[in-house]
C-alpha cells in the first residue's frame, strides 16, 4: 500500500489487465485493507456496468464492496469531503475523459486514488483514458489471467460473437462476462485487423 505523508499530495494506484485477471479482487481488496486501517472509503463505478449488483462492485470470485454508480465522473466531487482519505474507481475505462481531471484533482487534494480497468480493449488497443492513468501512476499493477484456450498466461481479451472472433469495427463497447468475453495469450488472441501503431 502506498502513503502519502500528511499535508502532501495524494497517490495514484492503476490495477489493470485483461478480463478474467482480478482487477476487481485486487481493487476490493485494497479497499477492505483501507477501512481495516480506519481510513475513510468511497468507491464509484460507471453506471452502464450492470452485470452484478448496481450498488456493489463484485469480482468474477464473488467478492462485493459497497459502491455508487455514475454516469458523469464529476458527480464524484458532490461525495467527496475532506475527510475522505481513499477514493475507488472500477471499470473506470467507461467513463468519458473528464475523468482525468477528477483524478488529477483528488490526487492534488491529498486522496489516495485506487482504478481498476481494462488496459486493452476487445481490438487489443490501449482502452479509454488508461494510458494515460498507467503513465501518470505512482504504482502500477498489471495483472494477467489464464489463457482459455492453452492455459498459458493471457492479457488479451477476446470479444465472442455468437462463438466467433469479434471484427475490428464491431461496437467498442458490449456490456457481458462469460457468456461475450475470454481471456487469450497473444498467441491464442484472434481478430480479422490487428492494431497498427
């Protein structure tokens, strides 16, 4: 756990990977170990994340924490006070860019800032304000799940569509779990267009 000494600024905390890789369980855990010290927790969600309880983040394990769900991260500052010492913020690839200068805000206000979120999407190309989250971080996370398919290490995830390889220039966004997504070693990961950078 990283802190910031009384009267400076905060820290930035990135967990990342593919689906499937315990960025949830990582960041719940993190939070519960937060409240054990007695530090004050808030934690936020995009509310288009649906696939569990609205209210809770919960991990592919079944581990819950409490949660409040946003459609526009500058709702966040209307829960904040100053003595919230620890914010967290899951799936945090959804939200729009404003985001960042939420961020960038609680991180100059003294916060202990937790994200968790898929750092490449379903195209295997950087995802939604991550880079930039990754680069700016204190500490960096990243961690990988099992590949499906081989059962070596995977952080691709692969985008399904009716059992097939989704294309390039399908929707970016498809809310679902198992039943849509898989995790893939580069090896293993499929689709018709692969990233040019």
């Amino acid at each position: 756990m990283i802190r910031s000494a009384k009267n400076s600024k905060g820290v930035l905390e990135v967990i990342c990977g593919s689906m499937f890789s315990g960025k949830s369980e990582e960041l719940i855990r993190r939070l519960k170990r937060a409240e054990f010290a007695k530090l004050s927790v808030l934690t936020f969600k995009p509310n288009l994340d649906t696939r569990h309880t609205i209210n809770a983040l919960t991990s592919h394990s079944g581990d819950e924490f409490k949660t409040i769900p946003l459609a526009d991260p500058l709702m966040i500052f209307s829960y904040i006070t100053p003595e919230t010492d620890v914010v967290g913020i899951d799936e945090v690839q959804f939200f729009p860019p404003a985001i960042l200068n939420v961020v960038c805000t609680l991180i100059e206000q003294g916060k202990r800032i937790i994200l968790a979120g898929l750092d490449l999407d379903f195209r295997g190309m950087p995802f939604g304000c991550m880079p930039i989250f990754m680069a700016i971080a204190d500490q960096v996370t990243k961690l990988k799940a099992i590949c499906i398919s081989c059962g070596q290490e995977g952080h691709f995830t692969q985008r399904l569509v009716n059992g097939f390889p989704a294309k390039h220039d399908d929707p970016l966004i498809m809310i679902g779990a198992q039943e849509h997504y898989q995790a893939r070693c580069r090896g293993c990961y499929s689709i018709n267009q692969k990233p040019l950078f």
